[in-house]
C-alpha cells in the first residue's frame, strides 16, 4: 500500500455490490493480470479447469464478456470467484474498479472512473471543485505510467491544471451561460498557445496566472466561433461518432435517445437545427438546477485526468479538450431525456446516462478516438493537425 491525492469524492465509494442497477459485471472484456493468471492456472478441480477454458488469450488472458454478463455473475448481482476464492480470485482491475491510480513518479493520484453507475451518482451530489485535494495512505502500489521524469513540467501543468479550474468555478459561481461559454472557449484558445509554446521549449506560459491569460491571449486563425455549449455542428459531430446500432443492447435507454435524436434533428437544414438545439441547451441549464455545474464540473473532472496524459505526450490541443468533447455529449444526452420524458431525470438516471456514455466514449478506443478527433477538428481544423 502506498499514498496517493484522490479527489474529494472518492473515500465515499462502497460498490453496490447485488444491488446496484447498472452492474459493471457485463459489456467489458476484463484482463487477468499475470499474478491472478498464474493462480488460475493452479488451481485444482472444476472450478480451475473452468477459469482455464473460459479465457481467451489475446495476446493477454481476458474474460470476454461481449454484450453478456460475466459468467460469474450470480443471479443475486454478486461475483461466484470472489465468494468461492475471495478477493485473490477475481482479477486485479475487478478488485481496483472504479479506483483508477496514475504513478507520476512525484506522486500517485487517484480517482473514481464515472463508468461506474455509483461513482457518477456521488460525482452528481459532489459540491466541490475537482482536484487531487485529499490524501489517501491505502492506495495499491501501482508501476510509473510512463517514462518522462520531467518533474518541472508536471509541476507547470498542475499549475495550468489548478488555473483552469478557477475560471471554470468562478463561471459556476457566475451561473451564466455566457459566462460558461467565454471559459470554455479560453480552454481551445489556451491549448493551442500553450501548444506552440512547448514547440518552442518555452515554458514561461504555462506558469502565467490563467486569469490573466484569459484576459490578454489572441484568438488564434481560424478560432472556433460556434457558441458553447450551444453549438450544434459540435455536437452532431460528437453524435455521429458515438452512435452505433451496437447501443441497443449495451443500454435500450441510450439507444432509443439516440433514435429520438436522429428523429429531432435528421434531415432538417443546418440552421434550423442550431437554433434548436441551442433552444435545448438553454432551457435545460436555464431550468434544471445544477445542470451548468454539473457540466462544467465534468470538465474539471476530465482536466485532472488527461493533464497526466500531456505529461506523457506533450499535446495540450488533444487532451486539454476531451472534458468539452465527452461533457458536451453528455449534456446533450441529459437535455434531450429531459425533453423526451417531459420531467427532468432523477439522479440515478442521470448517472446511468454519464455512466453508459462512459463505457462507450472513453473506454471504447475507436469512439474515444473518433470523438477526439471530431472534437480536434471543429476547434483547429487544418492548423491542428500538426499536432
Ligand atoms: S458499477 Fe460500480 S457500484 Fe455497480 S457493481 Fe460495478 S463497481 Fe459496484
């Protein structure tokens, strides 16, 4: 066991275990890492020649789950391996999930990934600004995520980090759509200058105070103008890429939104949708209490994430912008339940749309990556591609 800096929300997180509605026992293909393989491969009798068989190795073993439930999962909602072995019989990601954990070698930080129905519910009824803010001494020990031993970086991009949040929250506590949008569209407009910046080798922007920045950076050519989070063409964008027929059967309640969306806006002029959509977006942040903060709050979410990301591979202009990329989506999900069931959603359905979203656009490589460049090319086109 080791320490790590968590954010204010996870101590919280218990697993539901047999209750919980949204079980993530299903959909995933789940690797067995080495050591848990190993005592697969030990074990005697039916139970081991069972574990043996039902995994494919592909180059590493998995349990394939495709649509299914793991065939583990017991009628009442709990885990056979774990009542027949304990914990040391389910695989290492089973007994960590929704715990995720980055080793930057300064420090290890962890998190609550949002696929899990559960932790998107107490992301929900979270009041307070994201960030690594509390210190945990239970964490696993977990391999440096990567090679870069850059430490002055990681500090300049904690800095960028904890400066982007500020103006996000200070628009939180403004409750402004207006203001929502000039913060979100600083973080594209930062992104690309802090880009450029590290090209250079300069890394005196990233240590500038944001609200500052905010203030003095230039538009770069060919800036996005579209009005966030109202902008249409975005969102469709993100749409196309998210959507998949395969829906119907990781969640019926997503994909019958998604055909209520194709309904709402298919094959009506451009114009017409922006001015639609845009209509959604407001009354849902306008009417629904929280909807702005949840929104930009999940950006905040995402910043702490994919700041160890750029760490890694030094571009601000993909990850910076993947909280507005799967944050947008989000939203556009929840405005369209709303208007689709005529009330607005409780919590737990609320949860289960970030949740299903989650496993779809983050944890599916061909739709994070998909979304990610939709969302690249709407806010840099042709000057982005370099990087
Ligand atoms: S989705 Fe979360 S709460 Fe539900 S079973 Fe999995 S870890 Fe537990």
């Amino acid at each position: 066991m080791t320490s790590a800096r968590v954010n204010t929300f996870y101590r919280k997180f218990e697993c539901l275990g047999g209750a919980c509605p949204a079980s993530c026992c299903k959909g995933w293909n789940v690797p067995v890492d080495d050591e848990t393989w190993r005592y697969y491969k030990s074990l005697p009798g039916i139970l081991g020649t069972r574990l043996r068989l039902s995994q494919m190795t592909r180059p590493e073993p998995v349990f394939a789950l495709g649509y299914k439930d793991c065939e583990y999962h017991d009628r009442d909602g709990l885990c056979r391996l774990q009542k027949e072995l304990g914990i040391k019989g389910i695989p290492e990601v089973c007994r960590r999930y929704p715990r995720l954990f980055e080793n930057m070698g300064e420090y290890t930080a962890g998190w609550l990934d949002l696929s899990c129905i559960h932790a998107a519910t107490l992301f929900l009824s979270e009041t307070e600004r994201m960030g690594f803010t509390e210190e945990i001494g239970d964490a696993p020990e977990v391999r440096p995520s990567g090679n870069n031993e850059d430490g002055d970086f990681l500090a300049c991009l904690e800095q960028v980090r904890e400066g982007m949040i500020r103006l996000l929250e200070d628009a939180i506590e403004k409750g402004s759509m207006e203001s929502a949008g000039k913060a979100l569209l600083f973080i594209p407009r930062f992104s690309y200058a802090a880009q450029n910046a590290c090209i250079r080798g300069d890394y005196g922007l990233l240590l500038r105070p944001m609200e500052e920045l905010a203030q003095e950076l230039p538009a770069y050519e060919g800036e996005a103008e579209g009005y966030l989070p109202c902008a249409f063409s975005f969102v469709d964008g993100l749409f196309h890429c998210f959507y998949n027929s395969a829906l119907k059967k990781q969640s019926p309640h997503l994909y019958a939104l998604c055909q209520f969306y194709l309904a709402e806006y298919g094959g009506q002029a451009a114009e017409k949708n922006e001015k639609k959509h845009e209509g959604l977006i407001r009354a849902y942040m306008e009417e629904v209490p929280d909807a702005l903060a949840h929104y930009l709050r999940y950006i905040e979410y995402s910043l702490c994430q994919y700041c160890f990301s750029i760490y890694e591979d030094y571009s601000f202009t993909r990850w910076m912008l993947r909280g507005i990329v799967d944050g947008s989506l989000i939203l556009e999900l929840m405005a369209l339940s709303r208007k689709k069931e005529g009330r607005d959603l409780t919590s737990l359905e609320k949860a289960h749309v970030i949740a299903v979203a989650e496993r779809r656009a983050r944890h599916n490589p061909g739709t994070f990556k998909r979304m990610g460049k939709a969302g690249q090319d709407y806010f840099y086109g042709e000057c982005g591609k370099e990087y």
